[in-house]
C-alpha cells in the first residue's frame, strides 16, 4: 500500500470533525494548510467556506491533491521552514507537520509572518508516539532512545504534541483553545483494529533508522510494538494534542 493511500485510512481513524467544530468562522477566511499531503484538510477546510492554499514538499502528494480538483483549494509545493505563500492570511491550519522541525520556534517565528494581525492558527500534533504497554523492557528502551535521538539530531521530535503551547507562547501567540483528539490509530486503549495493526506495520517499515537501529540492538521491535499494540490489555501514553491560538505579537 502507497503512502497516499495509507493517508487516505488514517483520515478515517482521527476526529477531525472536532478540531474544525473548533475553528473560528471559516466562510470567506483564507487558510493555509501547511503540510497538506493529498488534501484531506484542506477539502474539508474549503467545504466549510474557507479559500485554501495547501503547501507541501511532496510531489507525489501535492500533484493527488491537485487532480482531485477541490473546489476553494490550491496546491503549492514549497519548504514549509520558509513557504513562499504570500502573507495576510486569516489563519494557518498544520495538522502532523510541527513534529518535523523540533527546533519549531524557528518555524513558527516564520509562519506567524503569514498571518494577518490577530490571525489564527490551529495545531494537531502527536506526543509518545511509541509510549505504548505492554511491551517487552528492551524495546521500550530501543524505541525511548530512538525518539531521544531522533529529536537531538533534529530529525523529529516524537514528544512534539506536548510542547505547542509552550512554542506558540513564546512566538507571540495567544493560547485559545488546548485539548486532545480521540484517535483509533494512536491513541487507543485495548486492542488495535486488524486495518489499524496493518497501518502501524507499514509505518515500522517506512521507519527504516529505526529499522537499522532494531537490526543491531532488538531485532524483536516490530513483532514486539505490534504484539503490543494487538493485545487485549493494550494500553497508551500517546496523545494527539490539538491547540488553536490567536497572534497578538510578533516574535
Ligand atoms: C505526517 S504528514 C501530515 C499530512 C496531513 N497534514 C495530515 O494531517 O494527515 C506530514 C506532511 O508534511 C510534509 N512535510 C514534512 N516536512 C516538510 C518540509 N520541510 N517541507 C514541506 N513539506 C514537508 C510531508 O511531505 C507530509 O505530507
């Protein structure tokens, strides 16, 4: 299975209709979608009234979003570290993008650029991505080290959910709103949905540092993580935050 495809099923398992039900009016308001991969958001964003402009590195992605014609959504490729979008825009949508960047200050100094004065802008990110029981003590250790290590060399930071509140204040924004999302792929208790088992088997397999590191210091991870995750006694630290915030200043 493609990963456009696999985007495609994770929409399913989020609640995504609780994080829009939360969003200031969006008939008329210009949106960006930063990270909008094959346009799931940013077609329900436009079927709310909003006119969206979805940017991403992917071009695979981005050209899937673009065939499918969304009536109030354009598509751009760019480097969401610095998009080349134009400005003034009412509010900015980012949903699984900040983790990328886990020295997101940087990033977020550079988004709230392109809003206008007192703009908005709405975050959904994952925390403990890998915080999951029960699960055998060396893989916990193999997968609490990758995430530490991962976030160190700037490659992603798998604790990013927890720490919007504390980047968007210091970029100048106002907190509105804090809460987390249900979320039947990562952030469930008991055991996985055999579709949802299938998702997290491709992601150990897209995962291929991770891959490298369990060669050598657990070759056991993925049967290990997807026993876990399988189990009737399942249970997770994982959460999938989801902040809106209102510009007051510029960082
Ligand atoms: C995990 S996906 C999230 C997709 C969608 N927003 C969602 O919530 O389902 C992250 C997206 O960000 C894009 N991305 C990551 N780093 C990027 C960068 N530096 N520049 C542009 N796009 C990037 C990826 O191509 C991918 O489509």
């Amino acid at each position: 299975m493609d990963l456009a495809e696999q985007y495609r099923r994770q929409y399913g398992w989020r609640a995504w209709a609780d994080a829009y039900d939360a969003l200031p009016e969006l008939a008329g308001a210009r949106v960006l979608d930063l990270g909008c991969a094959v346009g799931d958001q940013a077609a329900a964003l436009a079927r709310r009234g909003a006119q969206v402009v979805g940017v991403d590195g992917n071009e695979q992605l981005l050209a899937l979003a673009k065939a499918r014609g969304i009536e109030g959504a354009d598509f751009h490729a760019g480097d969401l570290r610095d998009p080349q979008v134009g400005d003034g825009f009412d509010g900015i949508w980012a949903s699984f993008a900040a983790a990328y960047f886990p020295d997101f200050g940087h990033v977020l100094s550079r988004w709230s650029e392109l809003l206008r004065p007192g703009g908005w802008i709405a975050l959904t990110e994952v925390s403990g991505l890998f915080e999951h029981k029960p699960i055998p003590v060396a893989a916990q250790q193999l997968l609490r080290h990758f995430a530490r290590e991962s976030a160190a060399a700037g490659r992603y930071d798998f604790d990013m959910g927890a720490k919007l509140t504390d980047f968007l204040s210091a970029a100048g924004f106002a907190v509105t709103l804090q809460r987390t999302l249900a979320d039947r792929e990562l952030s469930f208790e008991g055991p996985a949905e055999p579709e949802v088992l299938q998702a997290w088997a491709a992601r150990l397999q897209r995962m291929h540092l991770l891959r490298q590191r369990a060669a050598q210091d657990c070759p056991s991870l993925a049967d290990d993580l997807l026993a876990c995750l399988g189990s009737a006694d399942h249970s997770t630290q994982c959460r999938v935050h989801f902040v809106i915030a209102t510009l007051t200043q510029r960082s």
